[in-house]
C-alpha cells in the first residue's frame, strides 16, 4: 500500500507526528514539486511538507501522481479544536454535505477508507496510555476534496495537547501499525452527534468499519430529496451499501424516515447484532 502523508508546517501536531513516525531512518529526499513543495520517501510511503492550510489542499493527491507517485491512501496528521478544551486522539474522514465552509467543494464527500481508518481508530486504543485522553470518531466534515481514499489523524483540543510529544508518539506508532486491509463489513453511520459515540463504540467493540458519517445536525430542518442525496452521497464515497443507524439518537418517526429514505437509494440497514464482536476487546 502506498501511503502519502501530509506534514502541514505551521500544525505542531502534524510536524511532531510525522517527525516521530520518520524518526528511525531509511528516509530518502525526493525533490520539490512545481509548487515548491519538498517530499521524501522510504518507497512505500511519500510525505509531503505542505506550507498552506491542509484542509485547503485541494487535489493534493493529483500533485502528488504528478510529482511521480501514486497513493493508495491519503494520511493528515492534524491538530483537532474544539472549544472544549478536552484532551483527545480522534480520526475522521473528510468532506461537506453541503456549505464547504472549511475547504472542499460543496456538497462533496472525499473518498473514505473505512477499513483503515477503524483500525486506526482502534489502534489508537490499543497504544494509548494517557488516561486524559477521549479516543473517538469525528464524523465527515471540513475538506480538502480530494479523490484518493483519505482521512484525517489528530492529536486535540487546544494548545495544551496539540503540542504533547506522548501523544505524538502514540499516533506515529499507530501509523507504523496500520497498514494491511482488514475484512470486516463497511457501513456509514447515521445519526449521533459530532464525536460518534455510538459509532465509536461499535468500531472498538465489533467486527465493522465506519467510513462517512451523517449526523443528525447535518439532517435537521432538510427536505427528504436532501437528506436521500445525502446518504447516497455518503454510501457512493464509502463504496458501501450498508448503514448503521443511530436509532436512539432521534425519535422513532425520524428513524422510520431516514430508513424509508436510505433504502429509496439502495441502502441496506444493518443492526449491531449484525456483527461479531472483536475478541480481546
């Protein structure tokens, strides 16, 4: 699998990640693109140090084939804000159901990568040992749009953690470990909050991936030909068919809606039953 990674240098997550992950050598120089931008590699995996705002990065992946390497996957270590403040290690795929506000194009959804991206989710539980810290999901939201499978890692919420070499060194050993596809079941998820409590704790407790998520802010107050787009939209950029839904998180009205809706685009719904649990968990 190739992988490139973005180290966005005015992100001190992003720089801590990547500079952990590269730490043990093998790298080699590979030039500077048309742009200006500098790469290095160890032939599997590219990272490209990036001086603009990653989340405005649009097409990256195309500079990159254009640069002469061809990802299979696309890696953000980021810093995450919330005004919360609350210390957290969180992994999210990216794009807009509708304003493209914070990079990305309107009404478009990058392409997910949900096997990877629950397995980092549980890596990240596996290695992490800083008790402060919430392990969850994000679900998709904020760009670049890009058409490589891609997700976002992040180290979060404010100044005091961003920083924070041991929780650098957990994400970079995450990216270490997380390479080979797994074969559970992909889905979406429907409904919840931002953070994805439920979709979280199906991902760390069963055989499942989550690709992108819709949560129920991002339905509230939309037509029912919005709300069909925007689960075909996700299930197109998950490569799925399949949906979880959140049914405790909206009334039963809603859900008898959003199910009616979902499978007016072909979804098929899938129950937590449905999967088997992850052993050693």
């Amino acid at each position: 699998m190739h992988r490139l990674l973005v180290r966005y240098e005015k992100d001190i997550a992003s720089v801590n990640m990547v500079d952990e992950y590269i730490s043990g050598g093998g790298w080699e120089d590979a030039g500077e693109d048309e742009q200006g931008r500098r790469y290095i590699t160890d032939g599997n995996d590219m990272i490209v140090y990036l001086q603009h705002q990653h989340i405005r990065a649009e097409h990256i992946d195309r500079d990159a084939e254009a640069f002469g390497f061809k990802p299979d996957v696309v890696v953000f270590p980021s810093v995450h804000s919330a005004k919360s403040g609350i210390p957290a290690l969180t992994v999210h795929p990216i794009g807009n159901y509708h304003e493209a506000q914070y990079g990305g194009e309107e009404g478009r959804l990058a392409p997910a990568c949900p096997k990877l991206m629950s397995d980092t989710l549980r890596s990240i539980r596996k290695n992490c040992n800083i008790p402060e810290y919430n392990i969850c999901f994000e679900v998709s939201h904020h760009g670049p749009f890009i058409e490589t499978p891609t997700y976002f890692l992040e180290i979060g919420s404010d100044e005091s953690c961003w920083g924070r070499k041991d929780a650098a060194e957990i994400q970079s050993k995450v990216l270490r470990e997380v390479r080979e596809l797994n074969d559970y079941p992909d889905v979406i998820g429907i409904g919840g909050g931002h953070y994805a409590p439920r979709f979280t704790e199906l991902a760390l407790s069963s055989k499942v991936n989550f690709g992108h998520m819709l949560p129920n802010y991002q339905m509230e107050g939309r037509d029912d030909e919005d709300i069909a787009r925007c689960i075909k939209l996700a299930l197109e950029a998950s490569n799925t068919k399949m949906a979880y839904l959140h049914r405790k998180s909206m009334k039963g009205a809603q859900a008898a809606r959003i199910i009616a809706l979902g499978e007016s685009v072909g979804c098929e719904f899938m129950k937590s039953e449905d999967f088997e649990p992850l052993t050693g968990n």
